[in-house]
C-alpha cells in the first residue's frame, strides 16, 4: 500500500519513465491499477515512445509451413531455440480442407484455402479476418502482400493484396485483382510494363521491400510494382547472375538480395549472392560466391532475415544452415517431406489484425481490457512471446 502511495506521488513525466521501461505484458497489468495509470498508458504519446524505445526489441526468424492430414502446421522461427509448433485452426470460419500460407508481412499471414479463399491472421495472438470472394477468380497467379502503416507512429496498418494473372502469351500490360482496405473490395486493374513478358515466367510469390512489390523473373530482371502509385517499374539482374529457375529473391539486413544456386554442375555446387545497392540504376554488389564440392543437389529456402552471412538451404527434405563465409553446412531440422518458408518477424507488440476489411476498423492497439476474460488471453499471448 505503501508502495502505490509513493508512486502516485511521483509527477507524470516520472511515471512514463518507468511504464516506459517495462515489458508489453507489465504495461497491460499496470493499465488495470487505478484511473490516472491507465489514462497515462492509453494516451498516444505514451504508445508512440513506447514503440520508439521498444523498436530494436523485434525477434526475426522464419517460418516453416509443412503439412499434416487436413491442415498445415507453422513452426517458426527454425532459427530460435524454442520452435512451436502452431495450427491454422483457429481461423475463422474453419475451413475442412485447410490453408496455406502464401505470403507474411512481420508477424502477420495472408492464407488461402482450395476454393481460393483469402483471409489474414496472426498465429500469435490468433486473430483473423477472411476477404471478400474474387470476382473473377483465377486458377493461376502471383501473389503479393504489402502493408502501409496508418501513420508513422502506429503500428496499425493498410494493406493490399496483389494478384498478377499467370499468362503464357507476350504483353506489355499486367492483369491485376488488387485487394485494397480502404475500400474493402477486390478491383482489376492492368499496369503497363516497361518491356513485353510472359508472367509465367515469374516466381509466385512477390517480396515486399521499401513499400514495392518485387517479383523475379529468372530471364534476366525483377519486376517491382509501386501498390501506392499503381506502377511498375524494371530491374535488370547483374550481369555475372546466370539465367536459371534456381535464382530467388529474399530481404536481409534491410536490403533486397538475390541468390542462385547452381546445381549444373555435377561435382561443385555453387551458391552466389548480390545484393541491391540502387534499384533505380540496378546496381547490384556480390556479397557471396561458395562452392562445395562433391555436394548433392542444393535448393534455397530462406535468408536469415537479420545476419547476411547466413542462409538456409534444402538437401533432400532437410533443412541446412549455410555459413556463406565458412562454406559449413549445419543440419538444422527433422526430415520434412513437404515444407515452404517465410519471413517470420516477432514484434515488442504484435500487430493487430483488423476486425473488418474495411481499415477504419482496425482495433486499437492498446485494447480496453475491461474483461478479465479477454486480459487473461493477451496476458497469454505476451507470456509466450517473452
């Protein structure tokens, strides 16, 4: 009692020194001591310092999607020590068939089940939100997810789902289904495109970087699409890169990057690595270039998100960590017949998912916890973050 009575003595600006020091999980708790405490941590300038004191706090991993009977399991991320292993089951509606993860964005997850079904959801805290059902559905595309904060202070976000339309014939023009929150509906759209291609030929799945979607084509350039402005532009490939499948793009330490393994070879395996240094002249820098010799067959799976000199590769249906400096190849997880990876990034606050497509409805992000059923589950989910 003592205690309390102390610190509600201490002036304001004291006060959020301390709140500002404390982990998400304490934050919540003190919101529930007494009025001025919780009118002191709901207030805006209270949550942008803490996401500013807090910013360096985000855990990056990856995760591992692999399938088991009806539904997909996540483990993420493969390169902590404590992998979980999570069920898509909590989605909402369920969905008998299953989902896959087709693409993230930090701590959240864009899924599509067999009836070409959409939703978003975040494994950590559970939360999820099904779209609207394509207009024009299509059997084969390329897809892309990319997230524009609400302002520069919030960890609330906008976002777009982009689906380019599989097409074997040449064209200068791009077919888009563009999912959009602020309006909340899928629209079609068709971009003109610096150079005429065939969209088969690029790779499925779009990385986001610096607000632009970025698909390769293995022919020679990488197409980067601006969802804000509604433009494509062109990045030519360097030109020691040679033209094969086997070439995928990644993000790493905050820079776009380019790896190709070449498996041509029947004695020495080769894996480089570039990474963009101005993507308007399309400059890119070798980082990388190590050869195994008497190696099997190598596949790519994912950059370690935060150390450039580490990388993960498939051989056979195992996962391997590849020291690109040392050239070691370290076994890093059970055998998995099927499995894709993503870019998993834990945040300090996990983002939150919106209660409706439309983005004037997503939650706030300090909820109201006047439910100590509902204090009880995010308490929960802080606990198992920390």
């Amino acid at each position: 009692m003592a205690d309390t009575c102390f610190m509600n003595k201490l002036p304001d600006d004291l006060l959020l020194k301390v709140f500002l020091g404390l982990s998400a999980k304490s934050v919540l708790r003190c919101m529930q001591v007494c009025k001025q405490w919780r009118h002191l941590i709901s207030s805006p300038f209270f949550f942008r310092s803490l996401l500013h004191s807090h910013h360096q706090d985000n855990i990056p991993g990856i995760i591992v999607q692999y399938r088991t009977f009806k539904y997909n399991s996540i483990r993420r991320p493969i390169d902590l020590e404590a992998p979980d292993d999570l069920k898509l089951k909590f989605v909402q509606p369920p969905n008998p068939w299953g989902l896959s993860v087709i693409a993230s964005f930090k701590d959240l997850l864009l899924c599509v089940d067999n009836s070409r079904s959409f939703c978003i959801c975040n494994p950590t805290t559970k939360q999820s939100l099904k779209l609207p059902p394509l207009s024009r559905p299509h059997d084969l595309y390329h897809v892309g997810f990319i997230c524009y904060p609400l302002s520069n202070t919030d960890i609330r976000y906008k976002y777009k789902v982009v689906l380019i339309e599989s097409i074997h014939q040449y064209s200068d023009k791009l077919k888009m289904s563009i999912f959009c929150s602020e309006r909340g509906k899928w629209s079609s759209f068709q971009a003109s495109c610096p150079r005429r291609m065939r969209t088969k030929n690029l790779k499925s799945v779009g990385f986001a970087f610096n607000g632009i979607l970025h698909w390769l084509n293995p022919l020679g350039f990488v197409v980067a699409y601006d969802a804000l402005k509604n433009k494509v532009g062109l990045i030519n490939l360097p030109n020691q890169a040679i033209r094969t499948n086997c070439s995928y793009l990644g993000v790493c330490e905050g820079s776009l990057r380019l790896v190709q393994v070449n498996n041509f070879d029947v004695v020495n395996k080769i894996v480089g690595v570039w990474r963009l240094e101005d993507c308007n002249a399309g400059k890119w820098r070798r980082e990388h270039s190590v050869v195994w010799l008497g190696e099997r067959n190598l596949d790519f799976v994912a950059f370690h998100p935060d150390i450039a000199d580490l990388l993960y590769l498939k051989r056979d249906a195992k996962i391997l960590c590849c020291n690109l400096e040392t050239g070691s190849l370290e076994e890093m997880d059970p055998q998995m017949d099927e499995f894709c990876c993503y870019p998993f990034v834990q945040p300090w606050w996990p983002t939150p998912v919106p209660r409706n497509v439309a983005a004037s409805q997503w939650p706030n992000p300090i909820p109201d916890l006047v439910d100590d059923r509902e204090s009880e589950t995010i308490f929960n989910v802080f606990e198992k973050i920390k």
